[in-house]
C-alpha cells in the first residue's frame, strides 16, 4: 500500500512539475500572431519571422521563428498573454538583404489573433 502511495505522489509531483515548465516560455497558449511580410518588391516569400517572447526591443536571441510562405503570410501560434519582440529578414534574389527595426507587441487575455504585417526595408 505504501508503495502505491508513493508512486501516486511522484505522478502528482510530476504533473505539477511539467504544468510549472510548460507555462515559463511564451510560445505554449492559444494566442496566434500573424500577417504578411512585404518589401519594396512586393511579399517577401521566405522572410523568416523571429519572436521574442517577454521582450519590447531587440534583444538578438529568439524564443520560436516560423518561415512566410508564397503569398508572404506567416503565423506564429500557441502565445501566451504578454509582450513580445518581433523581427524579419529576407534576401531577395539578388542577394540583398531586407529587414525591419522590429515590432514590439502586448498581447492580452481575450481569445484572438493579432494581425501584423511586417514592411521590410
């Protein structure tokens, strides 16, 4: 009986453990940030979305990234309630780089999606 007792303790412990974890980083809720990513020549298929989470300015390091398709749409889903920093770059063709200064975003508690277009310069 004792042993069963234990077991159920760890599993307990466990749990409550792996909840504390999940909820550290902001890319884990139901939140969506999406948009499209456009530069001088029109979308920028391929620009890379990066997305700071807990941050209102650049900080160099990344929390999840996510890749326009065709169209220049992108989507980051699964954000927790709080601010984030977002950043793009894109190379056209010709090897030129595009990029923006970033955005800073504060995402509330209601149910939703922002939308966010990105102009790269």
């Amino acid at each position: 009986m004792r042993k069963s007792i234990k077991t159920w303790m760890m599993v307990i412990v466990a749990i409550f453990m792996i909840q504390a974890c999940s909820k550290e980083e902001g890319v884990v809720k139901g939140k969506e940030i999406k948009g499209t990513v456009m530069y001088t020549d029109g979308v920028a298929d391929g620009a890379v979305v990066y997305i700071t989470y807990g941050a209102t300015e650049s900080t160099g390091e990344y929390n999840a990234s996510t890749v326009a398709n065709a169209n220049g749409a992108y989507s980051i889903q699964g954000l927790n309630p709080g601010d984030y920093f977002i950043d793009a770059v894109y190379t056209d063709d010709n090897g030129i780089e595009f990029n923006t200064p970033g955005y800073y975003v504060e995402i509330g508690s209601a149910k939703g999606t922002l939308d966010l277009n990105i102009d790269l310069k």
